[in-house]
C-alpha cells in the first residue's frame, strides 16, 4: 500500500531557522548566527516568525505551541494558531 502524504504536509507550517557562519582559520573558531525563524504553509507561503538570533525551537503540535530560544533574550512561547509569542523566561 502506498499513502498520499501530501494532505498532511499541507495541512500544517512546517518551520525552519536560517543560519550563517563566518570561520576564522587562524584562530580556528567558526561564529554560527541565525537569521531567524520562519513558518511555510502551503496556503500562504513563508512567513517570519521571529528576525532575532534563535538558538533553537521546539514544537508541540497537539497543543499548537511553538517554543525557541532568542540568544541574549530568553525562551519565548508562540500560540501557532493566533500567531503570537511572549518572552516566558528572560535570560541572564
């Protein structure tokens, strides 16, 4: 049996962080920094969830939660489905 995948897919964002690096060859170090967070769906496009510099995410879809990490700012908390987030944990 095969399955059509695609209704899946397209029924929910997928979400992604771009990144550049810089490497420094003599001082054999490389800086890694995000340009952001962003969501695709299929219904409308790409869209910026955050431009800060995130560190990483996490996604919780039964309760439409998306969790990431702004380097310097802290751990926010974004409602997938109204499209809004709050800083829930302020770094230090």
């Amino acid at each position: 049996d095969t399955r059509d995948w695609s209704s899946d897919v397209c029924s929910s964002d997928l979400f992604f962080i771009v990144q550049e690096s810089e490497n420094f060859m003599d001082k054999n170090k490389m800086q890694v920094r995000s340009r952001g967070l962003y969501s695709y769906s299929h219904d409308n496009g790409v869209n910026v969830v955050s431009e800060n510099n995130i560190n990483d995410y996490y996604i919780l879809p039964d309760e439409q939660k998306l969790y990431y990490y702004v380097t310097g700012e802290g751990l926010y908390v974004s409602d997938i489905s109204s499209e809004t987030s709050q800083n829930i944990y302020a770094s230090t």
